[in-house]
C-alpha cells in the first residue's frame, strides 16, 4: 500500500466516529431479477417497504421502468403498494435500454414514455428525478451533453450514485439456491453479500476522500430483488453501525459534490465518483467482485 492510499485511508477512520450520510435508493421496479419459487413481486416490494418502514427511513426513490410491467401479473400491485407507503417515484426509462445503444431521439422517447405512468402515480409529487440504466450516461462526450442538455431542458434532476456494489448479482444465485433448498450455499450468499458491500464502502469513501477531500452525501443504488429484500434489514444495520445517517435523496444531492460534471464519455459508466476519479485522470483502487462464484452458485 502506497504513503498516498495509506494517508487516505487514515484519514477515513479518523472521521469514522463523524456520521456519514446517505441516502438509499430502488432501481428496476416494479419488476427485478429472478423470482424464487414460491414468491410473488409483491411479497418482496412489502417485504423492502416494510423494512424502510421498520428502519424508518425518509422518503426512498423507486425508479420505474414502466414498460417492464407486462412481465408479471403483479407490476401494477407493486408500483401502487410503493406509493401507499408514501414512498417516491422517479424516472429509469421505459424499457430500460441502454443509452450508447440509442439514438438521441429513442432515449428521449424511451424517458418520456414513463412520463404518463409517473405523472398518474405521483401526481403533484416530484417525480422529475432521473437514474440512468446500467449508469451509462454516453460512451462519447456528444452523446452525453446531448443526453444532460435535454434532460434539464425537461425538468429533470439526475439521481447521481455514488456508493454502489451490484447488489443485483446475489439475486439470481439466490433463486437457483431456494429451488434446490440450499440453505449452505444461501448462507454463503449472506456472508458474501455483507462483506461486499462492506468492501465497497470503504472503497467509496475512499474515492469522495481522494476527490472531495471529504464524505459526500452518499447516494446508494439498490435493486428491488428478492435477495435485496431479504438482506435489507442488516445492510441497513450494517451501515448504521459505522456511522451512517439516513437522508433523502433530494437532501443528498444538494451537496455541491453535485454540481460537478465529470464531462467525459465514458463507456463503462459509473458512478459519480468513479467519473471524477476519471475525469481527473486518478487512479480507482484494485477492486472486484465474486462474480464466478456467484454464477457458479447452486448450478
């Protein structure tokens, strides 16, 4: 470990004791991921509502995608239970398609078609806030200039990320697991998911330390996934436990850390930070994920 990581790192514990904020929000609704037997999409939507309830955290964006709603019987259940809860709504597209495989016309048209769905669901209510699919924002700087400009041109707010560890890669495995009554290997599922998310937040404060010289507001991206539902209550706890105060997502983003624009294309996407690590040409600590094992889990 080099004197500059080590520094960094030193000072992250140091201010371990201040609180951290973040806000918490759902990608994928109404429909997300594998549906283990037994299950229905509404049972996790309660399960995940219960559980802000429970941890009673403010208001948690969902992001719709409204055209994925025809995939189980249960999309309009879902999205309605989402707002009797009086949890928020915000814009992912329609389709959820990827913005480096559109035109400019068709990602503008895929946004404006959630538009009738949002304004029906969330009214007078402030639904004008956008989370890109799969977080690309445009592989070339056009693509993405000309993405921002019409977004903001329409009213919209882009729901920015900034501490994120794929949380959707357990909910697959975790399917495979229920079907063959593996309590081992969901047990395994458990122990991974909490030290990867573990992992990934000390590695994204370490980001915002490196570019911000500070904790930023952070924003976590969460899936409304089986497994997800399953394993809110300790994440959140989790969180809780170094520190972490739970904040709206409008509270959020208002830290100026914000206001910066990477102004890169960039292929990968990626989180805020990730891009300003980018944008200012440094270097994101080794990282992975147990993407094999997880595949391989319960085949």
């Amino acid at each position: 470990m080099n004197r500059y990581v080590l520094l960094i790192l030193l000072a992250i514990y140091a201010g371990s004791a201040r609180s951290q904020e973040m806000a918490v929000t759902f990608d994928d609704l109404p429909s997300h991921g594998a549906l283990p037997a037994g299950m229905t999409r509404l049972e996790i939507a309660h399960s995940i509502l219960e559980s802000l309830h429970r941890e009673q955290l403010p208001p948690t964006y969902g992001f719709i995608n409204g055209g994925r709603g025809g995939e189980d019987q249960d999309s309009p259940a879902v999205l309605a239970a989402w707002r009797a809860a009086g949890q928020p709504l915000g814009n992912h597209t329609w389709t959820h398609h990827d913005i480096d495989l559109e035109t400019a016309a068709q990602f503008q048209a895929d946004v404006s078609g959630n538009e009738p769905l949002l304004n029906q669901l969330m009214g007078h209510e402030d639904w004008h806030w956008f989370r890109y699919p799969f977080l690309h924002e445009g592989a070339t700087l056009g693509k993405r200039r000309t993405a921002r400009a019409w977004l903001s041109a329409h009213g919209y707010r882009i729901a920015e990320t900034s501490m994120d560890f794929e949380d959707y890669l357990w909910n697959e495995p975790y399917a495979r697991c229920v079907a063959k009554h593996d309590a081992a290997s969901i047990q395994k599922l458990h122990d991974s998911y909490l030290a990867v998310a573990g992992q990934y937040y000390t590695l994204f404060r370490q980001l915002s330390h490196t570019v911000y010289a500070r904790d930023v507001k952070y924003v976590l991206l969460m899936h409304i996934g089986a497994f997800d539902a399953r394993m809110l209550p300790e994440l959140l706890a989790f969180y809780r436990s170094r520190g972490v105060k739970f904040i709206s997502l409008p509270d959020a983003i208002s830290d100026p850390a914000y206001r910066d624009d990477p102004d890169i294309g960039a292929a990968g996407g990626g989180t805020h930070l990730e891009l300003m690590m980018q944008a200012r040409h440094l270097t994101i600590p080794d990282n992975t994920k147990p993407y094999k094992e997880l595949e391989a889990m319960c085949r």
